[in-house]
C-alpha cells in the first residue's frame, strides 16, 4: 500500500499542507498486524512526521482503525488517496466504499480503479510499472506525480468556488461519482453479475450433463 509514499519529498508535503491559500488536510487510520514489524515501523515513520509541531494541526494518525471509525471517517472525506505498488492491488474496496459516500478518488491505476476510472469521479496517479527503473527510482516518480496533481488538479478544484461560494466543479465531480459510479460498486450489481455469467450457466451446463438424457437417449434408439 505505500503508506509513507507521501514523505517522499517531506519539504514538499509541508509546502501542500501549509499552502497559504489551498492548504490541505490529510487523515491517516489504520492499524500494523502484531508480527509485521515492516509495518509497524512505516507507521512509526508516519506517526512521528504528524507529530511535528508545523503540522500537527494539518495532518494526523488514527490507530486502531477498524468499522466504527470508517463509519465516521468516509462520510466526512473529501478525497480518497490510494497508492498501491501496480499491479498488486486485489481489488481496493476502501476505494469503492469512499465513491459511495461521495468522495472523490485520488488513485493509482490498479484494482478496480483501473476498470472504472474516470475524470468525472477523481484522479489517476501516473504510474512507472513497466519501467526500466529501480523500486526506489519508482517511488520517487510516483510520489512526484502525486505532488503534482495535488498541487495543479486536486486543491485548485476544492477551491475553485462559484458566484454561491461553492466549490460547484467539485460537486459536479460528487454528484457524478454517487449517480453513475455508485451503483456499478453495490454488492448487489456483483451478486447479479455473478448469478447471471456464473451460476446460471454452470446450472444449466450441469443439466444439460445429466445422464437423464443418455438413458432417454438410448431407450429411444
């Protein structure tokens, strides 16, 4: 997942979150498995970043994440960012949840944002897979481009306000996302999928194998 791809360039994240006019705020939870001391030591790298008195006030670590916090979390999320190791990511639900409650996806290419991404639900991170290029080289392309975006798409969108004060680009993008994205991520367009491609055409390929019909087959003959 690249928690800290963020830190790249800390310089850089400062200058994003202390913007005199656009600043940003970001909104970390999540929890290490107890053996994964890799983990343990990203989120510890985090955790220490946010701790520092410049901008402690933009950014923060919330352990123990689990239900009751997403719960809260995603309906006050402006901008869902996912940074995945392409092409690694199994799925990416926590984006699919984040679309339903009308955020906007910040992403790289993989996972089910690789199927149904478009400018009208958020944004694609340039990705280096393929490259000739070494795994740090990779992630230091990767987090310039997310920089990037931010910087030039993402905070002016936010906060391009119109004639009411309202950033009515950005709900555009919200109304866009809930309308025509949500539905193609509810578990029950999956399970219909599902009935229809798989379950129904094995039913009906079992029937068919049935030795029912050999048997009328050959009493017939």
């Amino acid at each position: 997942k690249r928690l800290t791809l963020m830190l790249r360039d800390r310089d850089r994240l400062r200058a994003l979150l202390l913007h005199p006019t656009r600043p940003i705020q970001i909104v970390v939870a999540g929890k290490a498995h107890p053996a994964d001391d890799g983990g343990k030591r990203l989120v510890q790298e985090l955790v220490r970043f946010a701790d520092d008195a410049g901008v402690r006030h933009r950014i923060v670590f919330l352990p123990d994440y689990g239900m009751g916090m997403a719960q809260k979390l995603y309906p006050g999320c402006d901008v869902w960012l996912n940074n995945p190791l392409r092409p690694l990511e199994a799925c990416g639900t926590s984006g699919m949840k984040a679309a339903l409650n009308g955020c906007l996806n910040l992403s790289v290419r993989d996972g089910w944002w690789d199927e149904w991404f478009d400018p009208d639900f958020g944004w694609e991170i340039p990705t280096a897979d393929g490259s000739a290029v070494d795994e740090d080289r990779r992630d230091e392309l990767e987090a310039n481009a997310l920089y990037a975006l931010i910087e030039d798409r993402v905070a002016p969108r936010f906060y391009d306000r119109g004639a009411g004060g309202l950033p009515d680009r950005w709900i555009e993008m919200v109304r866009s996302t809930l309308v025509n994205l949500g539905p193609r991520v509810l578990a029950g367009r999956m399970v219909r999928e599902y009935v229809e491609r798989l379950y129904a055409p094995a039913a009906r390929s079992r029937r068919a194998l049935d030795a029912g019909a050999a048997r009328d087959l050959a009493q017939w003959k």
